[in-house]
C-alpha cells in the first residue's frame, strides 16, 4: 500500500472517529443543542412566538401555541423579563397534563424541558416549551438533514485528508525521482526547486539530498571528464612508445643508441603522468581524518623546499598568518609545491618569486607572485583545469596537472584559488583559506 493512501486513511479515519464519537455521546446524552438544530419545528420556534407576540397579540399568539400543541404535541409559555407569563400559553399548572381527550400524559419528567431566551429590539422574553415522549423519541432518530449533514462533513474531511496527503507525500516522490535522475548520471537542481523551499523537516532533508546530489554530480561529470583528459594524455606518449619500439625491433639498435634514451625519457614522463593522475584521484577520498595545523611552519618548509630545487631565481617570504587549518596538511603542502614549481617553472633564470602572507577577519591569504611571460587573459579562467596548458608552453612543462591538483585540495579545504595579472606582466596565485582555533600566538 502506497504511503499516500496510508496517511490519506489515517487522517480521514482518525477525524472520522473523533467526530463521530463526539455526535454519539452527544446524542446519548441527547444534549439539547442537537434537539434544537434538527427538530424542525423547534429550530425557529422561540423566534415565532415572539414575533407574533408583538406583531398579532396575545389572542393570535395563544390561538397559534394551540395549534402547535395539536399538530406537533408541543407546549410552550411566554414570560416576561420580570417572568410573569404574558399569555395563558398551553403548559398546565399542575404537574399532569390533561389533553384534549381527557387522557393524562407522562409526567414532564419523562419529556425535555427546554428554557429558551430572546431578546427583541423591544423587549427581553423567557419562553418555556415541552416536548413530549413521542416526539422527543421520534425527533431522535436520524432524520435527512442528519445523513446530508453527515455525508457533507465525510466529503469535506476526505477533501482536506486528500490535500495533506498530497502535500506531505509529493516532495518525497520528488526525491525518489530525483534520485532515479541521480542514479542516471543525469540530476537536475530544478528538479527539487519548489521542495527546498519548505521550512520543515521534508525541505531540511530536500535541501540535503540537494547538496549531495550536487556533490555526486559534480564527482560524476569530473570524473568522465577525466577519464577523456586521460585518455588523450596518454595516447601521445604510447604512440610515440609504439613508434620507438618498432623502430627498434627492425634496426637491431645498440643499447647506446640515442633512441632508447628517447623510449626512456618517454616512460619517465608517462610515470610522472600517472603519478599526477594518481594524486588528483586522492584528492577526491577521505580516507583520513582531518586534523588541525599550523600553517606557517609547513608554508615555510614548502618554499625551502622549492627554493633548493631553484637555480639561479630567488625567493622571498613576506608576513605570516599566525593561523590554524583543519584538514590534511600533505593536500596542503602539495598544493603550495604545485604553485610554487609552477612559478618557478616560467621565472627567467635571475628572476624573483615573492610569496606574501597575510591574516584577515573571513582568514588567512597566501599570495604568489612570478616574473614569469604571464597567461593571455582568455585562458585565466581555465587554469585550474585537469590538462589545460596554455599555448606555447614548452613539451617538458607539464602535463597541466599541477595546478588542478592544486585547486582540488584547497577547495577540498573550503579555500579558494584564483589567478590574475602582476603589474609587471607576471602571474598572480591567491590562495585564501579558512582558519581554525583563532590567532596563535606568535613564535618568539
């Protein structure tokens, strides 16, 4: 049975049988506020005699109760404010009733007595009406109004079950369609649009479904994408691999000649590939726990790292951060060694690499700046992107790995990586990330 049509029966059965059991008791107790709604003659009696009253007189009006005691057994007498009786009325003054045919009736007792009040624009009156065993009894079985009344309540509250359904059920088909989608590879964000919106408890697990559908999309299109990247990158260094070796076989090369140190330089750079490769699919896991450390020190261990691997560049180290990460210090480390080899890469051979940090109130800021030939404005953008080299590099620069290792770890670590112009016509790396813990205290 579908979820829907269980809550819908539930809503509809649980008002069912709390309104049905409230018209029970209250028709056990015969209450008189059911006597007075579904007698039809009771309805708007105390209202007719009134109006009579002051319209026709007292003769018409008693003449009238006669009538209504010998159609309907109803008797009835009209006080005052003062409850002095205004008419002779058709109540006896003792306590049996003789009829017209001289029979006695049941005590009042054995009747309702009802005591109903209504005020005018003249005056204020009292009206004192009795209802009989037989029609008391007769009035108490269900009449047509009842059954209308109570097919019209059942309608309305399937109405309103089937509603409430609807709206608890739908956003949850939503998901499971949603994630049909996502299990296609094919997830759609407007496809949960209106859901997210909600400010319950379907639209904090909406909005959650969202953000990990997102996140598996994004994993998804990346790693197709990758997959391409690869499957290009490779195929150049196989080709050339395939060529050297059949060159080989036919010519019966000498181990000295230069050929199989072209087929070794060539598996040098697809291992390194590999490696590349293999490190930006870590990126993706987390298979470790974060933990929490400084950044200075392990900033400052990268760059002399980097400035030992230099030649004849130099590097400066400006400011400090005095600031706590939580992550995965190594991402980190390999990250700043991607964007610093990267500068150092492109830096004439007497050129400067300045690394400047700083600490701010959102965290701490890292920026690297080359005296390098720069990027073209159009391709600022793609930096970052797995094998995305700019024309005019030179063959040994790269596979366009580094780079997008690095924007994967920093981004892994809710930072932020961009790329834009020195004044001096060089690139500029500004690397932003959160801290955690507040300022440490400064190293004397």
């Amino acid at each position: 049975m579908r979820l829907f049509w269980k809550v819908f029966a539930v809503l509809w059965l649980a008002t069912l049988l709390v309104g049905g059991s409230g018209f029970l008791v209250s028709r056990a107790l015969q209450q008189d506020w059911l006597l007075l709604q579904f007698h039809p003659q009771l309805r708007d009696f105390a209202e007719d005699v009134v109006t009579r009253y002051e319209r026709d007189g007292a003769a018409a009006t008693q003449q009238w109760l006669e009538e209504q005691r010998s159609e309907h057994r109803l008797r009835a007498q009209l006080y005052g404010i003062d409850n002095e009786p205004l008419l002779d009325g058709t109540l006896p003054s003792s306590e049996r009733f003789s009829t017209q045919r001289g029979e006695p009736d049941p005590a009042p007792r054995h009747g309702r007595l009802f005591q109903l009040a209504w005020n005018s624009d003249g005056a204020d009156y009292q009206l004192m009406v009795y209802v009989p065993p037989p029609t008391l009894s007769r009035w108490q079985r269900t009449p047509f109004a009842l059954i209308a009344n109570i097919i019209l309540a059942m309608a309305v509250l399937a109405v309103l079950s089937l509603l409430l359904s609807r709206y608890l059920t739908r956003p949850l088909q939503q998901l499971g369609q949603a994630a049909q989608s996502l299990g296609h590879g094919q997830f759609d964000q407007k496809s949960l649009a209106g859901v997210v919106q909600r400010r319950d408890e379907i639209g904090d697990l909406s909005r959650s479904f969202q953000t990990m559908a997102d996140r598996v999309q994004s994993l998804l299109n990346s790693q197709q994408q990758l997959m391409r990247d690869i499957s290009h990158e490779l195929r150049s260094p196989l080709a050339r691999l395939r060529i050297g070796l059949a060159i080989g076989s036919k010519q019966h090369l000498a181990s000295a000649d230069p050929l199989w140190q072209r087929l070794d330089r060539e598996c040098t750079r697809l291992d390194h590939l590999i490696d590349d490769i293999l490190a930006l699919s870590r990126l993706d896991t987390q298979d470790s726990p974060a933990e929490i450390f400084e950044l200075d020190p392990l900033l400052t261990s990268v760059v002399e790292d980097a400035r030992f691997a230099a030649n004849q560049q130099r590097f400066t180290l400006q400011g400090e951060t005095r600031c706590a990460v939580a992550g995965w210090p190594e991402q980190i480390a390999s990250a700043l060694d991607n964007l610093l080899r990267n500068a150092l890469r492109f830096s004439p051979e007497d050129g400067e690499v300045k690394v400047s940090l700083s600490r701010s109130i959102e965290g701490c800021e890292i920026v690297i700046e080359d005296q390098g030939p720069g990027v073209p404005e159009e391709w600022i953008a793609r930096l970052g992107e797995p094998f995305a080299r700019v024309p005019g590099q030179p063959p040994d620069s790269g596979h366009g790995l580094g780079l997008a290792i690095a924007r994967r770890a920093i981004t892994r670590h809710s930072g932020t990586l961009h790329f834009a112009h020195t004044p001096e016509g060089g690139l500029q790396v500004r690397v932003a990330l959160p801290c955690t813990g507040g300022h440490l205290a400064k190293k004397s």
